[in-house]
C-alpha cells in the first residue's frame, strides 16, 4: 500500500496518508476541514537490505584478494634447515 502527500489549499496543511491504491482520494483537510489536493511525491527509493551495496564494502575485498594473489604466485623459498642430528650425522 502506497503512501499519498496531502496539501490543504486552505491553510496549507502537508501530511501523509497510507491507504491502498483502489481507495478514493482524501477531499476533506483533517485541521480545517478545507479542501485537499494529492500530491505526486517521489516516492520512496528501493531500500537494500545486508551488505555489500556500498562502494566500501568492495575496496577492502578486491585489494585483500589482490595481496593474497600477489603472495600465492610468488615462488618458494629453497631454504634448507639443518637440524642437531644432521649436523651429527655429518
């Protein structure tokens, strides 16, 4: 159901009505008993829900995965540890 902006051309009077799309327009100001006039408002945006609707909440993301892919392709180190048996041993 859909909300209507009312406006008394009496005494100027704006307010907001919920009624249902197939209900007749209102015609009687609730302060003055005047005359009203609907309105056409903007309506209401689309409301996003969670997350990831954000510029923000991408950033951090794509550069994290970046560093991550950058650390991965890098080639292992071919050190080699010695311990107290090898040297022993040796």
């Amino acid at each position: 159901m859909p909300t209507y902006d009312y406006k008394c051309s009496n005494c100027n009077h704006t307010f907001e009505y919920f009624q249902p799309m197939s209900a007749a327009p209102l015609t009687e100001c609730p302060q003055c008993k005047g005359r009203l006039i609907r309105i056409i408002g903007t309506g209401s945006g689309p409301i996003f829900k969670g997350s990831g609707f954000y510029q923000t909440d991408y950033k951090g993301k794509s550069q994290e995965s970046k560093k991550s892919n950058e650390t991965d392709s890098k080639p292992p180190t071919t050190e080699k540890t010695v311990s107290k048996d090898d040297k022993n041993k040796s």
